[in-house]
C-alpha cells in the first residue's frame, strides 16, 4: 500500500504528452530569504540556546540552505549540515559553546525517506529516553518554524513571469509542484496569490522526496525528454537526472531573468523537442557555477 499523502501521486493522471514539474520556494516565490533569516535560524537559536553565537548560527544556517550545493535541502538534513559546521568553526570552537550533534536524527534522516513532521511524530512516538528527548526537541524547533513561517510569510507574489508561464503551459502540459516545504504552507501560499489551479498537484514534504514526487508521476508514462523540471537549487537538478527528465534552473539572483528566459526561449524549445543539448547545458553551466561547495570561512 502507498504512504497515505502519497496516495495523490499514485492517482495522478497524465492529460497531455508533456510534463512540467516546478519546485515553489525560492523558484516560484521570494520566499527563501525570509524563511531562512527570519523562521528557521531564529528557531534554531531559540530551541537550542544558541543566543551566544547567533550571528555564526545565521551565517552557517545562509550558506546551507541558499548560497552552496545544498541550496534547498530538506530542513531536517539541513538542521544536521548546519550544526556539523558550527562545530568545526573555530570561533565557536573558543567559545565553548555546546552545539548539539543530533545522533538520533542523523539516524532518522538516514532511515526516513517522509522527512516530515508526520514521520518525525511518529518516531517520537515509538521512541524512549534520549532518543525521544532529542526527537522531540527538534519537532519543537520544526513546529516553530511552521509557526513563524505563518506568520510572517505572506503577501509575497510569485516571481514576475510565473504566472504567465503557468497560462502558457495550460493545455500542453501537465503542471504539479515538486517541492520539499510541508503541504500546508504550500497550499496556503499558492492558494493565497491565486495560481493554484494551473496545477495538477502540489506536492510537499510528506509525500516523500522530490525523487519520488517525479518517479511516481512521471516514470514509463511520457515520451523522452517530454518529462521537464523547473528548480532553484542542485537537489531539483539530481531529482530530475534520477527520473530522466530535463531541467531548467531558476537561477539564485536573477529570477526574473530567468522567468523571463524560460517564457522567450525554454519553453517553446521544450514543446518543440530541441531543448536537450546545447541549450540544457549552457543553462546549467551558469547555475553550477553560482553554488560552491566550500564556505567562505574555511
């Protein structure tokens, strides 16, 4: 039997002979930079008693979720990152301060593919003595990230050329959000700024991995290269490589250019079949170059 959330993706059905796939923070909405800054670096100090090293917390947190490789990783992976390089700081080594090395989540994250809050609490619940004690501190933390996401983020628009992207895709393709932000606060930030039915779908973080939200929508049900991506980070370029589909980057920086790029060029190549080559591979020599693997303070 299917996980349950994921029931939705087993039911999709295709409707057209192309398939779009498109990630939403950071690619469809400005949402990455107040998300990171003002929710999940301020929570990570907050549940952790990090107050005396805030600013590395947020420097660290920065380069983990929107200026490297990593760029758009799962919160749980990104909590485990982010407090493996803080250790390894050497100001932060001075000061003595404790940073948590999160064993029993580093052996959820490794075991769980549903890295979310559902498949956390369910962990928790079969869990006894520290293990639990350190699960349910980081649901803490991951709980109150949703609640000052809630309430900070909104009135944020789409990226200009979103919404005419999705208009232009409408009846040629079939659109659904691949995307590792919980399901609520997908929903709600689509639903608020009124694009989401332009889309089949919208996938979160409980259905599983963005690999699985393609795998199981997509395989042996479109043609070659008729199967495309649009993403922000490198985890949506390995998502679309695992399932064969092409990728078009929305580049950290110069979203609107690349909106605007996507609607003048990338989107008639892909309907006409001459994407693959040359022109994917311009686009993503540009994108790779702008993430480093290796933070400025090493």
């Amino acid at each position: 039997m299917p996980h349950e959330p994921q029931q939705a993706l087993y039911d999709f059905q295709p409707q057209h002979e192309f398939f779009v796939g498109i990630d939403s923070d950071g690619c469809v909405f400005n949402s990455m930079e107040v998300k990171h800054n003002d929710c999940f670096s301020v929570n990570l100090v907050k549940h952790f008693g990090l107050a005396s090293i805030s600013r590395q917390v947020h420097q660290v947190w920065d380069f983990v979720n929107l200026y490297s490789t990593t760029r758009g990783t799962n919160r749980f992976k990104a909590i485990l990152l982010s407090c493996d390089f803080l250790r390894e700081m050497p100001l932060v080594q001075k000061m003595e301060v404790d940073v948590p090395e999160l064993p029993h989540l580093r052996n959820w994250v490794a075991n769980e593919t549903k890295l979310g809050n559902p498949a956390l609490q369910q962990a928790i619940d079969n869990a006894t003595g520290e293990r639990r004690d350190e699960l349910s501190q980081v649901m803490a933390w991951s709980l109150g990230v949703n609640e000052s996401v809630a309430e900070i983020v909104y009135n944020l628009p789409p990226f200009p050329g979103v919404r005419e992207t999705l208009q232009r895709l409408q009846g040629k393709a079939d659109v659904i959000v691949v995307s590792a932000t919980p399901d609520e606060a997908l929903k709600r930030e689509w639903a608020e700024h009124h694009i989401e039915q332009h889309v089949a779908l919208i996938a979160g973080q409980e259905m599983g991995t963005k690999t699985e939200h393609l795998t199981i929508t997509t395989k042996d049900r479109y043609p070659e290269n008729h199967v495309l991506m649009l993403g922000d980070s490198p985890g949506d370029l390995k998502a679309a490589r695992d399932v064969g589909a092409l990728f078009f980057p929305v580049n950290p920086g110069a979203e609107d250019a690349s909106w605007a790029r996507f609607l003048d060029e990338a989107i008639d190549l892909f309907f006409k079949e001459q994407y693959a080559g040359a022109y994917e591979d311009e686009l993503l020599g540009t994108f790779q170059a702008l993430l480093p693997e290796t933070p400025p303070w090493l």
